[in-house]
C-alpha cells in the first residue's frame, strides 16, 4: 500500500477530520493509477487488498473535489492554508511522480503545498524525524493481513513497545489501539475478520491516512 501521513503535531488544521477528509477526497487516487501507474496499480480506500483478512468490500475510493471543497469550507478553512510535502524519489514505483501529482491536486482546493522529494537514503531520516506535515510511507504486510499495517502505520506511536513505529502522522485512537492487539490473539478466523474490518473502517471514517494504491506485481 502506498500512502500519505498528515501530521496534525505540526498542523492545526489536520486535527479536524473534515480537513483529513477533504484532503482525501481531493486525491484521484484512480486518475494517478491510470495516468502514473500506467494501470500497474489497484486503487486503495483501505490498508487491506481483496484477499486479505480485514478487506471491507464497502470502503470506495473517494475522489470528489466538490465535497472536498465542501468540507473545507465547513471546517473553517475555505480560503485554504500551506503546508509542506515529503515523498522518496527512488523508492516506491514512480513515487516522485506522484507526490508531485496529490500536491497539484490539493492545489485545486486551496491548500498550497511546498514538496520536496530526496533518495530513500536521506529520506528515512528525515522521515522518522516528521520533517514535513505530510509524508509518504508505503508497507508490505508481513503477516499477509491487515493486522499488520495497523501495528505499524495507524496505531499509536509507542517507543517502548514499537507500535506505530512509522506513524509519522502520530494518528491515535484508542479503539484501533485494542482492537489491535485482541486480532493478536484470537483464533477464531471470522471474530478475527471482524476486528481487522472494524479497525479499516475506523481509519477510513476518520481518514487516519491519506490511501493511494497497491502496487502491482509486474512480470515479463
């Protein structure tokens, strides 16, 4: 999965989830998988692919930049703001490409984004330190499901126990924090499901990231 943190540490307006939800809405994450991907992608609205214990077949892509303009408006910031962007340029599959594509979109609602791009050698430094207010991060589950982005990407950021380790949008709701750790233990295939899927929707409602695509293996 390929994806976009948003720092509310470092911007006060990324604590309203209208503002989240605007900036995910303000992403074709579909135009970028056509357009950059070359169709090499599947489009995201959730950290689970099909296939993958937690994949919710409910969660859309929502692209909508009217809506997005909407909810701007309604959280105050119809005039929009500024905020700074960091993305790998040799890391992820056209990853510069796209950074530079999500800042022209968020553009289009008024938020002014000042992107800087740099080699995955600089960028994980820089990365952990949440440089900028929105970075990108993308993860492969090592567990094969769903379970395994969220102890990752979406729960919070703990130093003692490494939760949230690249949570560089230090994204925090206690609810995905329990839920969490219960699908560690249990053992029962559909109760499992449901936490994973439960937690997805969570993130999803709240927009605790910004969802672009999984990449697609490609063979010759």
């Amino acid at each position: 999965i390929i994806t976009f943190q948003m720092n509310p540490n470092r911007v006060e307006a990324f604590k309203d989830v209208r503002v989240r939800q605007a900036i995910v809405h303000a992403v074709n994450n579909a135009g970028i998988v056509k357009k950059i991907m070359k169709g090499t992608a599947t489009v995201a609205a959730q950290q689970g692919p099909r296939g993958y214990a937690g994949y919710k077949e409910s969660l859309k892509p929502r692209y909508d930049l009217v809506k997005a303009k909407a909810l701007l408006r309604e959280a105050g910031y119809a005039n929009g703001f500024e905020i700074t962007m960091m993305a790998p340029n040799n890391r992820y599959v056209n990853d510069a490409k796209i950074a530079e594509a999500t800042a022209q979109m968020l553009e289009k609602i008024g938020i002014k984004v000042n992107l800087k791009t740099m080699p995955k050698a600089q960028y994980w430094d820089e990365f952990d330190a949440q440089v900028a207010d929105i970075q990108m991060i993308g993860w492969h589950s090592d567990a094969e499901d769903s379970g395994n982005f969220s102890e990752f990407l979406v729960m919070c950021p703990n130093k003692e126990t490494g939760y949230g380790q690249y949570n560089s949008g230090n994204y925090c709701n206690q609810e995905v924090d329990s839920l969490a750790l219960q699908v560690q233990a249990e053992t029962d295939e559909a109760k499992r499901k449901g936490m994973l899927q439960k937690m997805e929707k969570i993130a999803y409602d709240e927009a605790a990231f910004v969802p672009l695509h999984w990449q697609d293996l490609s063979w010759a």
